[in-house]
C-alpha cells in the first residue's frame, strides 16, 4: 500500500529529525537501504547532512558488505570500482582467507542460521501465548504455519540426491521476494531465470540441475517448481552449492552470490541481472574480498573490533583505504 508506506516513512523521518535535534546525529548505519525504513534514512539522512552506512549479508563466512551510499547495484562501489585501487593487493592475505572459506563452505548460509533462531523464538513466543493467553493469537494461522512447514519439508525432500549428473548447467535460485532480484534483476525473477535456463540449456545440449534458495518459505513457489520440472525436464537437487558447482559446466544466475562463489572456483557464470562481480577482475575481486568488505561475522554474538568500528565510520566519510 503506496499511502501506509509514505506514512510509515514520514513517521521514520520525523522520529530521526527529532532525535537529531535532540543528540546531533553524526552517522546512521541501517540494513539494506531498499525498504521503506531504508529509503526514508537516506532520504533524511541527505537533507541533515549525516553520514550514513548500508549493511548486507555477503555470504561469505566472516565477512560483511558495507557501502555509504548503498547495496548491491545501489551501492557506491558498483558505481565507482576505481576505489578499488586505493587497497594493496596481498595475496598471502587472500590465500590465507580462501583456504578457510575452503574448509567452511558448505556450512548452511546466515539466512538458514538466522531463520532456525526465529523459528525457535517464535516457538517460544507462542507457548507463552498459549498458557499466558496474551496477546490474542490465531490458532488457525499457527496451525496453518506448522502444516505448510511440514509440506515443505516434504516437498524438499523428495528431491534428487543424485550426485553424478553428468554435463550440465546449474541454476541456483533466489528468494523470491529478495530485494536483489526485484531491484537489480533486469526486470527477471525465478520463472523467468527458469525460461532462459531451460532455452539455454536446450540449445548447449547439456542437463539443467536447479537448487532451490534453501531459506525459501513460499510453498506455492516450490510446488510450481516440483510441476515445472516435469514438464521442462530439469532436475531439483538440494545437493551442497559447492558441490553443484564445482561438478558443473556453466552457472547461471540472476545476481546471486553463488555467482561470486563460481568465480572463486574459476568457472563460467552467467549474470542475467546486475551484479558488481560481474565487472570485477581477478585482482579487483580478491581486494574487494579482503580489503572492501569487511571482517564482521554476519551470525555471531561476538563484540565488533574496535579496528572495524572505525573503518565503518570512515566509509561513512568516503574514505576507502587499508
């Protein structure tokens, strides 16, 4: 709804203005930038004057994205990779880090880990509703909830655990409602990934495995996925993405980061949307690993380093160095 969304962002700015009159903001770091919430930050944030940082998940084990302007194709580095140059590139630094990213790639991404904690959370919250009864809750809705998880799971399941495929292509899918694919997907989304996939595949002569987003809830999506693979004679894997793609010919993706794990293993990726490591060479890449993103684990109680504290303040001035 456009009118709730203008409201919600005229309450964000007026609450953020009132306490900057208050306390004098200097910086605000937020998530994503692309929502509402986002938007109505860097709205206000532009017209005060205050510095500001983006955050995103990088899926890479200890390490987080953060940008002044924004993520993803929104970002400044997308538009501006020359500041790459201002890093020295140390490859013992770089060597060092992909053994480790090596030895923990196939340990599930932040999005499963975060998900599993809510879903606990939420299991707690709702017993205490139950016994406490307060606030009012919709048996209907929990029960509804738990029988469209166990369907999934079901679902998900009954998928190949084959693991010799022979030559194919790998299409590893993204949430369907991510903010990358609505954003920056070159107005794709999964079925039509789905359509150039199945094309391209045809005309290469190769099979087209496709991974589901393993933190992907919407079942109607899924059951569409389990029809359309009978007809369009895919196969659905649920196998390890390290494993599908070291075992395959080419990848294709909208602009996931799987795309930048591919390139980590030296294979031919296909970006159908816009994506920053699409245009990034291999030197490029490596600094933008150690050097731009930053070494914050995304899943983690652990105090931030006062070190990378203030290397997010200074990218919140536009300084980019070591």
């Amino acid at each position: 709804d456009i009118n709730k969304g203008k409201n919600l962002a005229n309450i964000i700015a007026g609450n953020i203005y009132d306490l900057y009159k208050c306390y004098k903001i200097v910086n605000i770091w937020t998530w994503n930038g692309s929502d509402t919430i986002g938007l109505a930050i860097k709205q206000i944030s532009k017209i005060l004057s205050i510095n500001t940082c983006f955050f995103e998940i990088s899926n890479l084990k200890g390490k987080i994205f953060i940008d002044p302007i924004g993520v993803n194709a929104q970002s400044y580095i997308f538009k501006n990779k020359k500041i790459l140059e201002n890093f020295e590139l140390n490859d013992n630094l770089y060597n060092s880090w992909f053994s480790s990213y090596k030895n923990h790639i196939n340990s599930p991404i932040p999005q499963v880990k975060l998900k599993q904690k809510l879903n606990s959370i939420v299991l707690i919250d709702s017993i205490m509703i139950i016994f406490f009864g307060w606030p009012k809750i919709d048996y209907n809705s929990v029960v509804g909830r738990i029988i469209k998880k166990i369907k999934m799971r079901l679902i998900k399941k009954n998928t190949s655990k084959n693991t010799n495929f022979g030559k194919y292509i790998f299409l590893p899918l993204q949430l369907n409602e991510d903010s990358q694919v609505v954003l920056n997907g070159n107005h794709l989304n999964n079925e039509k990934a789905i359509d150039y996939c199945v094309e391209y595949a045809s005309t290469k002569k190769l099979k087209l495995i496709v991974k589901p987003h393993p933190a992907e809830t919407n079942f109607n999506f899924i059951n569409y996925l389990k029809n359309r693979c009978i007809s369009d004679n895919f196969i659905i894997s649920n196998n390890y993405t390290s494993e599908l793609i070291e075992k395959s010919e080419i990848i294709i993706t909208i602009n996931s980061t799987v795309g930048l794990q591919a390139i980590l293993e030296n294979k031919e990726v296909i970006f159908l949307g816009k994506s920053l490591y699409n245009f990034l060479d291999n030197t490029e890449l490596k600094k933008y690993i150690c050097n731009y993103l930053i070494d914050i684990e995304y899943v983690s109680n652990d105090d931030i380093d006062i070190i990378h504290i203030n290397k997010i303040i200074k990218r919140s001035q536009f300084i980019f160095n070591d």
